[in-house]
C-alpha cells in the first residue's frame, strides 16, 4: 500500500508514494491557535508573570530603564507589535519615555540605518525613546563585569551597565547552538564585546582542535551544554530586572508571551517552544525525507541548514538522507557560501577557531554531518557544483534520489521517517 506525500519545494510541490509498511514516522508540529489581541496578551503577561512581581512593582518613578531588543536578523521577532505595549506599562509604573533606552543588541552584525530600526520596532517607538546600537568591535563601549567560571572575560555594553533596571526582549526558537535562542542570548551575544562573544562561542567547538564541533551544544540541550552555561553565568552578572520573550506558532504568528524573572519566565517559554515544535519519533530511521516546507524555508542553503540539522537527528548512523531544498539563491549569503572554499573540514574548522561567526559554525556543522550519512539533495540543476563543494550529492528528481538512497543502503527492507515541515519540527528521538 503506497501512501502519497506532497512535500514544498521552492513556491511548488513534489509528490512522492512511499510504501505505508515502511513509514515509522511522519514529523509534523502541533497546530497552535495564534494569539489575537496582541497587546491584551502582553498586557497579560507583564501583570501576571512568572517568578517575579509584575513589572509595575519591579520599577519605579526615577529609574532609568535599558530595552534589549534584537536587531534585524530577527524581524521574525515582530518588536513594532510589543514594545509599544512595553513602554506604556513602564509609562503607568512612573517610568516616563525619555527615562527610556532601547538597545539594539547587535552583537557582531552591522549597525542599523534609520530606516531599519523604524522598519524592527516602528515608527511609534523610534519616536518615543532613545535608540543605542551595541557593536562588539566598537571597543569603547564595553565596560568589564566580571569573569565566568570557564575563564571567559565579560564585557557588557555601557549602556546597560549603568542602567538602573534592564529588561529583556526576544523570541524563543529552537537554536542549534544555544539550545534555544531569547533569554539570556538578549546579552550574550546581543550587548557584549567581541572578544567575550568569541570566547563564549568557541564552547560550540570541540575541545580537541580536529575533532569538530562541540557535541554538547545543540538544538534543545540546555543541561550540560558548555555555551549556554557560559551565557547565563554572564546574565547572572548583569541580574536584569525583567524579561518579555515570546514564542511562536509554525507559521510565524504569537502563541505565547512569558514575562517575569529573566531565567524563570524564559525556560517556561522553552517548555512551550518544546510543546508546539518538539516531536516524539518511534526511533531513528534509514531513510529520512526532509523538506523545508517550500520558500523561503529553502531560499538558500544556509536556511536550508536548520532542516538539514533537524533530519539528521532523525537518521541512523549508517542510514541516508533526501533533503528538498530549491536553494533559488544558492550562493546567498556570501558569510556562508565562503566558508565552503576551504579545502577540508579541518581547515574550515581551524578558521573558525581563529575568527567564530554563526554562518562559520553552520557551515562546519553541515560538512561534518555530510561526510557521516550520505546528504542527497533535491534542487535545481544549476546548484549541482556548490551543493557537491558542500560535500552532498546534487539530483534534480525525487525519484533519481530514492534510487540513489536504496543504492547507498544497499537493502530494500528499510525504515523511513518524512518530514514535510523539517525547518520548523525538531525530532525527540524516543529509543
């Protein structure tokens, strides 16, 4: 009995039929209603928080109050639908706007134009409060708070130090690294130095130079998980008043709004991020078949990355891949691509020990999960050489890509897991 899928791909569809007898697993994330009043729910949210009193007793008349707010990289965030909620709480707590400043936690990204910070947080916003930009290189805004337990030197933007209450903003998301992103990452990477975001980055890499990547540091750890203990102690040094994150529906819209203890508040937000995105699967499988989800999930290979890490959670060691990716833009960004013109992992591996960045990191993860289980991917003819520089193999059909994955296996009574949606759903592997 075949049983047929339609997996995106790019703005159209591939159908496949697969033998039901084989299917173990088909990944597939809960349905969430999205909030519909917005500010009712932030509203909510400040007044009745977790682990802390509701913002309105945290702050009062005279203090002068620091926003971190993500910068453009996450406009998923949708700021302009929040902060403004935001402010006239702090407004109703005796906090006026000009005792008010956003800082756009840049870490090591390019600063803001005008027009972007209107375009991240609205025109309501620019106009109410101050606007600073934390960027890592621009040493002399960075004073020093202190040294992790791991030997890492932090320095925090100034801005935020002499602040008399900090609150946190952000959204919760599955982080390949960190093990979810918001919470503490509002200051690590977002207002500190660069030399405190390398040395806290470089826990993402393997202890032994050669060996890769860390294996600590993945998608859904937090315990154990070098990288995001070294964030939290420097958020611990920092001690802000106050957090607002929230999480999301697969299709981008709010599900959910957490406020309150700046720890507290974010891992209840990590728990619904879990409910919504996480997936129980029956084991591994042979055969995985992973698709984005179509544009933009698949617009190039490096947000093509987060379905590629999600589908090799979910196959054997000695199993196979298909991935869907139309990669329209395949080249694109040229942070990423770059880092595939090294000869070897190990000299890609060994250039990102000596300068980290996140594409850096993401292109190394992809080679090294490429060169352990065969990555076959399904995209357009023209990207055959970039996707074969990247250490996977090039079709332009699915059925060109069962017949190559039956090939590798070497067998026909094989197991497989499909994933329609995989840039969004993360598979908890129940052995």
């Amino acid at each position: 009995m075949l049983k047929e899928f339609s997996l995106g791909f790019g703005d159209n569809q591939i159908k496949v039929a697969l033998p039901e007898e084989k299917i173990i697993n088909v990944v597939e994330g809960k349905q969430v209603a999205p909030i519909t009043d917005v500010p009712a729910a932030v509203r909510e949210a400040l007044n009745n928080p977790i682990g802390s009193p509701p913002l309105k007793e945290v702050v009062k008349a005279g203090d002068k109050v620091a926003i971190i707010a993500s910068d453009i990289t996450r406009l998923w965030v949708k700021h302009d639908q929040f902060l403004p909620v935001l402010l006239d709480e702090l407004n109703a707590a005796g906090v006026p706007d000009k005792d008010i400043k956003l800082v756009v936690g840049l870490g090591a990204h390019r600063y803001h134009t005008d027009k972007e910070n209107v375009m991240v947080y609205g025109q309501q916003v620019v106009d109410r409060v101050e606007i600073v930009q934390s960027h890592a290189q621009n040493e002399e805004d960075f004073v020093y708070v202190g040294k992790t337990s791991r030997g890492v030197e932090t320095y925090l933007n100034k801005h935020v130090v002499n602040a008399d209450k900090v609150i946190l903003t952000g959204g919760i998301v599955y982080h390949l690294m960190a093990g979810f992103g918001g919470g503490r990452k509002a200051i690590m990477p977002g207002v500190s130095g660069y030399a405190t975001i390398q040395g806290n980055h470089s826990y993402c890499l393997h202890d032994e130079v050669g060996k890769g990547i860390s294996p600590h540091c993945v998608s859904g750890k937090l315990e154990g998980n070098n990288m995001h203990e070294d964030m939290t102690e420097m958020a611990a040094m920092l001690n802000p008043a106050f957090l607002l994150n929230a999480v999301f529906t697969p299709e981008g819209q709010f599900a959910r709004f957490v406020a309150g203890h700046w720890y507290d508040a974010w891992r209840e937000g990590c728990r619904t991020v879990e409910e919504i995105f996480g997936v129980p699967v029956r084991g591994k499988a042979d055969l995985v078949i992973a698709s984005a989800g179509g544009f933009p999930k698949d617009i190039n290979l490096y947000q093509g990355s987060k379905t590629i890490d999600n589908a090799f959670m979910a196959v054997k060691e000695d199993g196979v891949i298909i991935l869907l990716l139309e990669c329209r833009d395949i080249m694109e960004p040229p942070d990423f691509s770059g880092w595939f013109n090294y000869e070897s992992l190990y000299d890609r591996e060994v250039a990102l020990r000596k300068g980290f960045t996140v594409p850096g990191f993401i292109a190394l993860k992809c080679g090294l999960m490429a060169a352990k289980v065969p990555h076959i991917v399904v995209t357009l003819p023209e990207n055959k050489a970039f996707v074969e520089k990247a250490g996977m193999i090039a079709v332009t059909t699915i059925e060109e890509a069962m017949a190559l994955a039956e090939q590798k296996l070497g067998r026909k009574d094989y197991t497989i897991t499909v994933m329609p949606h995989a840039a969004n759903t993360v598979p908890l592997v129940q052995e």
